[in-house]
C-alpha cells in the first residue's frame, strides 16, 4: 500500500484527508519511514525541534507534567510546530500503541511546500487550532469535541464527519463518552448536526465555530 493514499485508519486523523493526492504524493516522497515501540518517547516537551511526522498506523498521547491532554492517530501530525516556527516542543508526545510514521524535516518540508503552497496552510491552520485558549489550561470537553468537529468538516470538505463510535471520538480527545454524548445532544438540538451510525453530518459550520470562539 502506498503511503500517500488514505485508509481506513486515517478516518480521524485530518492532517493527512486535508491534503490533495498530490500533496500527500509530494510529503511522502521527501520523508523518512520510522518505526516506534510502544511507549517510546517520539517528542519531548522544550527541545528544540527540526522535524514533524505524519502517523500511519498507530496511535500516540499527548502529555503535558504527567498529564494526557489527548491522543493522536492514523493520518494525524505531530511536531507541525517545529515545520512553521523555531520554538521549543510544547508538548511530549509517547507512542500508546507501536507506531509506523512519516518523518519530514523543516528543509525537505520547504521543498514541498515550494512546489505545494497549500500544505504550508493546512500546517499552519493545525498548529493554530492546537494551541491553548488564553487563560485556560486545557480546553473542556465540549470544545474539545466541538473543535474536532469543524477540524474535520473543514477539512475534509465534505459535512459528513466519520468516527467507529463516540466511545473512540471519546478516546481520542481524552475526554468521558459521557461527555461527547451531551456536546452531540446538544449540537443536535440546536440544528447545528445530525448524529447518525459511524459519525455526524455539520449543518452549519460557522454556527459550529461560533460554539468554540472560531469566529
């Protein structure tokens, strides 16, 4: 299977499904192939960074002082920040899961980048979504939840957003099911999503940013 098509596995990963099949053709032809045990530290909070990966399979937690903020999965990026800046690693990533990865270097990146304008845009758009709201430590549960869904609406380009279940959204986002229940409720309720089997379809977007101060 080549790396540049998307699978099944990059269902909840959005960096990758963002990405025209060029692009991705583009990113998979200048990056390295790595292979990481489970547990294996992949990114350490405060190091100087030179490179970001694309997960291929796999599965990985963010932490920050002992504690899970999320996870990241098959299609994802991590590292980006280290693609668009020269700071320190905000976070430590650690494999939950043995990891197969894309590694890109800031220089090779540049290339694609010379050749792929867009790819720089999605980049840059995921490290602004990620970075922490002023004043918070954490987002809370509905804006986590809220947020993954007009990360994923936007984009995919499409309004149907596809999960295995709200248990693994849950997971994922390192929040209760219990929590994603109610912030689908009451998205639901309000007109703003559909819930159907296998995931959501957006109704409105900019209402959707709204909930989570994209505006």
């Amino acid at each position: 299977m080549a790396f540049s098509a998307v699978t099944d596995e990059h269902r909840l990963g959005g960096f990758w499904r963002r990405l025209a099949a060029t692009e991705r053709v583009a990113v998979a032809a200048v990056a390295r192939y790595r292979r990481y045990r489970s547990g294996a530290r992949l990114l350490s909070a405060g190091e100087q960074g030179g490179w970001a990966a694309v997960l291929h399979r796999g599965r990985v937690r963010i932490v920050d002082d002992g504690r899970v903020l999320g996870t990241r999965c098959a299609g994802d990026i991590i590292g980006e920040h280290a693609l668009v800046d020269d700071g320190k690693r905000p976070r430590t990533v650690v494999a939950h899961t043995p990891i197969q990865a894309l590694v890109i270097g800031r220089e090779d990146f540049n290339r694609v980048v010379d050749r792929h304008p867009h790819v720089l845009w999605v980049v840059s758009s995921i490290a602004l979504e990620r970075l922490p709201d002023p004043g918070t430590a954490t987002d809370d549960a509905f804006t986590k939840v809220v947020r993954f869904l007009v990360r994923e609406a936007e984009g995919a380009r499409t309004a149907a957003v596809r999960f295995s279940s709200q248990e693994e959204l849950a997971r994922m986002l390192a929040v209760s099911r219990a929590s994603v229940v109610r912030a689908m409720s009451s998205l639901r309720a309000a007109g703003i999503v559909e819930t159907g089997k296998g995931g959501v379809t957006v109704r409105d977007v900019a209402a959707l940013r709204a909930r989570c101060g994209l505006v």
